[in-house]
C-alpha cells in the first residue's frame, strides 16, 4: 500500500527512555480514531543521531524534524501537519530562539555528516526485513554468492582500503584472506559488540537501527573465509540491541538468508548471540574468544593470531561492528567508491558519540579526516553557554591525536568548557 505521508518516530534508546514508545502508541491511536491510518504510516526507526533533542519524529515526504516530541503534541501534529499541512512551529528545532529549523538537511548538525554506517538508522523499521531489503539489503549477499568467488570478495574489500573501527585499525581485507588461507575446515565469524568504551554508543545504535547490516555483512565475511558458523558477542546491558538482533536473525531464516543452502547457492551459514557480562576487558578479541567458549575472559598472547587460531583453535575472524556494516555497502557501490572517501590512509567515515559540555550531543558519522574544530564547532554547535573550549577527550585506552591515525582512538568525544 502507498502512503501518503509516513511518520518516522525514533524507537532508539535514548528517545525511547524519554518517551519515544509513548509517542508511537499515541500517533497510531489517533491516527486509528481519525481513520487515518489508510493514507498515513507510523514507522519506528533506529537513532536520527540528535538524541539530545529526542524524542524525534520525522514526517515524510516533506521531511519534517520535530524534536522533543511528547504524547500530548501528538494530537497537534496530525491535526495541523497531517490534515492542513501546517508545520508546527512550536515543535521545531530551534536553538536561537529564532528561525525555525524546519527540516533535518537545514539543521547545522547533519550538514557536515555523510552517513554509510547509519545510512538505514532512522529511516527503516529494523524489525521489517522488508524495509532493510528496500533499500537494497541483501543484494550484497546474492551478488558475492552468484558472482564472485571468495577471492574476489577479499580482494575488493582489499582494494576498499577498510580499516577495523574497533581497534588498532588493521586492514579488514588482510585479516580476512590471512584466514581464507587457512587450510579447508571449520572457520568462524565473530562479530564483537562488546562496546566497552565509557559514553560510546555508535555499535548499540547501529545494531538497533539496522541489524541486517551486520548479518549480512557476516554472511559475505563467512562466505569468503569459509566459515559456517558465526557469533555476535554483544553485552547484556544491550536488551534492545539484543531484541532487534534476534528478531533479524529469526527473519533472516524464514526467507532463506541465513541457515542452510542460502538462496539456494549451497552456501551454509548461520549466526548465533552471545552475551557479556560488562567487563571491559572482554572486548580484546582474545578475551572475548575465551570468553564465548565459557572460560574466563583473559587476553592471551599473539601470535598465534585469531585468524590461525581462534575460537577452539580454529580460523576465526573477528570485527566490530561498525566496521561490518560497511560490507554490504562496499560489496555494492564498489571498492573505487568508497576509496575515494577519507583521507589518503584511512577511508570511509567514522561514527563517533558526541558527548559532553557542547551545545548538540548525539550520533555523528563523518568522512574520515574531519577535523576536531568541525566535529566540536559545526556539528556540536560550539561549547555550551558560550564558554571557551578547553579540552576534548577521546574515546578508547590508546588516545591519539587524530581520527585518521587509530579509527578506535576516537570512538567517542567527552568534551570539556572553561567555565
Ligand atoms: C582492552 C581492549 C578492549 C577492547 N574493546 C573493544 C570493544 O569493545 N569493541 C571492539 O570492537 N573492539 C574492541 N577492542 C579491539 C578488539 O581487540 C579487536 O581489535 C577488534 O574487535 C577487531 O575488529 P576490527 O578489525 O573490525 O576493528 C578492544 C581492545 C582492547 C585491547
Ligand atoms: S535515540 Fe533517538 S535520536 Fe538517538
């Protein structure tokens, strides 16, 4: 059915524990009691990025951003935006006091964004899987399963210049073809979202706006290395990154993109969850190894590395999530474009959780090589109060100074202000 107008009300964490659900449950009943619902859909989304202001609806087509958005509002909107067409004024963003921002592409904060990782987050239901296949999900899968041979696909994501997004940076392409190497036999495919780092939020975030992208990302890493069998490490305090996950991979199976004989191609792959328990040291990939086999989470020394020796001795590659939900788009757009993002070291974008003392926190994702100055001033919107910027903090145990040297050194901001 083709609607005319879809409300896009944030369901990520942050909007929901400040009365997100709620605002869902209200537009669908009016929208019911008005007999709207034919011509108008309600649609919760992944994170818009601006948790600070949330919760977030959107409406489209007009691309309208109100923020704040409480249950008593509810009844404006449709009233006024639904029915007459009429912006409510009152509920846009506006930090002047001045000029409305009416619509997401005039507020200061998305303008310098370029989002890969979060291209779905906010725009699709996670739990459809037909939303996720609308905007071209799964055809990543079909096209590395019918048309290229798991050399191909190292070789692209080789050519890609992907760099890990949980750690030390290292070439994703490499660890990949050090285990495709690896003689015949059980491999695994682990995907940490373990997500350890004080304030940081982009994994949770991705998975719950956009749990497909990591599926499928694991089926083509499994497909190329030669595993059957795959695992998402994902910490427990994630109870709605967890549920969209499981509710992905149940309707994943049901239309034959994960179990056996995928899409018919003979190619078997399945994934599995695993929790941990909050210990930040479980995050190291081979603590986080020990720990999925039930031991107790210790880093051991490398070599042998994971890809020789991982999960019960066997070939096992393991990536961030982030990283991941780069695959489906690279394997589609094509190595050459994504290379021709970032700096001359490190490509693509980078999604940082932007918190502390400046005027708009939330989820950013930017190209690779944009500077502090940027990231604070025209998308934090300056220090709050007017005060001076004194201090950033980045994210991780191994801070350096720039994003393009160590994509991890810069997982989250924690900004401080001169007062
Ligand atoms: C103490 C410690 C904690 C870590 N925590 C995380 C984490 O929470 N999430 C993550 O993806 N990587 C974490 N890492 C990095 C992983 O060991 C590993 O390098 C990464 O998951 C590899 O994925 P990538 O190549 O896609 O970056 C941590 C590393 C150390 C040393
Ligand atoms: S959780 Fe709603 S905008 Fe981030």
């Amino acid at each position: 059915m083709a609607y005319q107008s879809y409300v896009l009300v944030c369901g990520g964490t942050a909007c929901c524990s400040s009365g997100g659900d709620k605002v869902v449950a209200e537009f669908k009943r009016i929208l019911a009691e008005q007999k709207l619902d034919e011509t108008v859909q309600v649609v919760t989304t992944g994170c818009l990025g601006f948790c600070e202001q949330g919760p977030i609806v959107k409406i489209l087509p007009q691309g309208t951003f109100y923020v704040q958005v409480k249950p008593e509002d509810v009844k404006e909107i449709v009233a006024e935006h639904l029915v007459k067409g009429r912006v409510v004024q009152r509920l846009c963003y506006d930090p002047e006091q001045a000029k409305k921002l009416v619509a997401e592409a005039n507020i200061p904060f998305y303008q310098k964004q370029y989002r890969i990782v979060l291209r779905n987050c906010g725009v699709i239901d996670p739990e459809k899987i037909e939303d996720y296949i609308a905007r071209d999900g799964y055809k990543a899968i079909e096209k590395v399963l019918f048309e290229m041979t798991p050399e191909q696909v190292v070789e692209e994501i080789l050519k890609s210049g992907l760099r890990g997004r949980g750690g030390a940076g290292f070439p994703t392409g490499m660890k990949w073809k050090f285990a495709m190497q690896q003689p015949k036999g059980q491999k695994y495919m682990v995907c940490n979202a373990d997500e350890g780092d004080p304030g940081a939020y982009m994994d949770r975030s991705t998975l719950e706006g956009d749990p497909h992208s990591v599926l499928e990302a694991m089926t083509i890493a499994g497909y190329a290395i030669g595993a059957s069998k795959g695992f998402i490490y994902i910490r427990a305090e994630y109870p709605l990154a967890i549920r969209r996950l499981e509710v992905a991979i149940e309707q994943a199976h049901d239309l034959g993109l994960l179990g056996k004989d995928i899409l018919g191609s003979g190619f078997d792959f399945d994934i599995e969850l695993r929790f941990g328990a909050g210990a930040f040291v479980c995050g190291e990939e081979t603590a986080l190894l020990q720990s999925i086999e039930g031991n107790r989470g210790m880093p051991r020394p490398r070599p042998p590395f994971p890809a020789v020796k991982g999960l019960w001795g066997r070939p096992t590659v393991i990536n961030n999530v982030e990283t991941l939900a780069n695959i489906p788009v690279i394997i589609n757009k094509g190595a050459d474009w994504f290379n021709k993002i970032g700096t001359a070291t490190t490509k693509g974008t980078k999604v940082f959780a932007l918190t502390g003392k400046v005027n708009n926190s939330g989820l950013i994702e930017v190209p690779m090589g944009t500077t502090l100055r940027e990231i604070i001033f025209d998308i934090g919107g300056g220090i709050r109060g007017g005060h001076q910027f004194k201090a950033a903090q980045t994210g991780g145990s191994t801070p350096r100074s720039t994003t393009s040297r160590s994509p991890r050194s810069a997982r989250s901001w924690a900004l401080a202000a001169s007062s």
